[in-house]
C-alpha cells in the first residue's frame, strides 16, 4: 500500500499510476482538491484501488492525519513518496520575501520531514517499508535566482541521507529522487500558494528559461515514476533521472575539493 503527495499532476500523478498497475493500493494527497479528485475518479472507473486525500503537507498536523486515513483506509502503509513540492519565484536571494522562504521551505523541505516523522516509526513498527523523498537536481548543484528552492532541496539531500543511516538494519529503506527538467507544474506551483503570501508568478528571467527548456527538453513523469519503482524494488538509494546530473554532481564535487568558488555548473550537449 502506498501513499503519494503531490497526486494530483506530474510525477506523483504518474506514481499513483505505476504503483496501481504494480498491483499496490494507493492514497492520493494533493492540495489541490478538484484536480485532486478528477484524477482520482478517472482511476477509480478503472478500477483502480485509489482514494483521495486532500491536504497542506506543510502544516504537520495535515500528514499526521493523512497517516491515519491511510491506516484506516488500508491497514497499513508499505511506501511513502514524499512527494509534494513547490518551485521557487526566481528572485534574486536577497530579494526573496520572509513569505516566500515560509512557503517553499515548509512544503519543499518540512513537507518531507513531517512525512518521515508521521510515517517512520509506523513502518519502523512492521518492520517493512520504503520511503522516497524527492529532492531534485536542484538539491545537489546551485544555480542563481533560485535560493530558497535550493535551501529546501538541498535539505531534502541531507534529511534523506541522514535518514538512510537511522534507518539501517530496520527493514525501512530510503530513496532520494533528484529529477533534472521533468513534464510537471512545478513552475505554476505559486497558483497553489496561500493567498496572504501575496506570490504571483515566477517573474526573473531564468524562470521563463527554464520553462522553455522544459518544453523541449523535458521527460515524461512517467519515465520517473519507472525510476522509482525501480529503486524501491533494488533498495537504491539516489535516483538520478539524467546522466547529465551525475556530470553536473561529478563537476560540483571536484570543484568543492580545488576550493573554487562555485559558478554556473555547464555541461552543454552532454548525453
């Protein structure tokens, strides 16, 4: 059994779909409650084994309810995709607003964290069960404009690596998913915003570059939901759904050992 956030669209959207079709029942959180739903009645007439749960996954009380919907629903939950997440609003660092750094921080970062502490010690007790926690490319190389996205994600990394260790010799395992340009929304995330943040549209030109870029350079969620299931299956830790992130990783890793000062990372045509 597993539970998805983030369900409604994207890659989650295609997760609740793999895991469906892996024979696994599945609940589906999102924010969003009328994508939410509509997504969950087209696999219900399906036949899917699918229910929703709608939810702000950076409010903790909100998990620690999903938890028990998923328990009370299922039984039991087997796999946790953490999941939900927000972009950032393409502003320079210091320009980043205080309301900003609470959105992306508590749904890109403390979203996961209140999952782990929701759903941990429920598989910890079964003694079985997996959790995967999506970071992103973004969480292990910085580019400008972006820094409270890349605080969050960068965070994702480090909770999940430490997670890993915690967990060893439990029967929990642990994935980090770093996807590079993937066929989502994750650059119209501020529509989902609280209103009394007052966060319009992404408005720094490396935003509208990068929404380019994921026009013609952007996998299908699906394709990513395959990676995971893999992982799972092979107990892996790092799901890196690009070669050219483990160029850009290789890149980063011997520039910090050099003592350079960090730059834009290019690795422009790489396979």
């Amino acid at each position: 059994m597993a539970v998805v956030t983030g369900a409604a669209s994207g890659i989650g959207l295609a997760a609740a779909e793999r895991f469906v079709a892996e024979g696994m029942s599945v609940v589906m959180a999102d924010i969003e409650a009328d994508v939410l739903n509509e997504q969950v009645q087209r696999l219900q007439a399906d036949g899917a084994p699918v229910v929703p749960f709608v939810l702000d996954v950076s409010v903790a009380a909100e998990v620690a309810a999903l938890r028990d919907f998923a328990i009370s629903s299922f039984g039991s939950v087997h796999l946790l995709f953490n999941n939900a997440g927000v972009g950032g609003t393409g502003r320079p660092t210091w320009k980043t607003s205080p309301a900003t750094w609470d959105w992306v921080i508590g749904v890109d970062l403390l979203g996961v964290a209140y999952g782990v502490e929701a759903f941990a010690p429920l598989m910890v007790k079964q003694g079985v069960g997996h959790i995967v926690n999506t970071a992103s490319e973004a969480g292990l190389c910085a580019t400008p404009m972006l820094g409270a996205y890349h605080a969050a994600k960068y965070g994702v990394v480090g909770l999940s690596e430490t997670l890993v260790m915690e967990l060893a010799g439990t029967g929990v395992g642990v994935s980090c998913l770093c996807p590079e340009l993937v066929d989502t929304k994750i650059f119209e995330s501020t529509r989902n915003a609280p209103a009394h943040l007052g966060l319009g549209k992404p408005d720094h030109a490396p935003i509208e570059l990068l929404e380019s870029f994921m026009k013609t350079k952007a996998i299908d969620p699906a394709v990513v939901a395959g990676n995971v299931v893999d992982a799972v299956r092979g107990d892996s830790f790092w799901i890196l759904t690009h070669d050219v992130t483990h160029l850009r990783a290789r890149h980063r890793n011997e520039s910090q050992q050099r003592g350079d000062t960090p730059t834009m990372i290019s690795t422009s045509g790489a396979k």
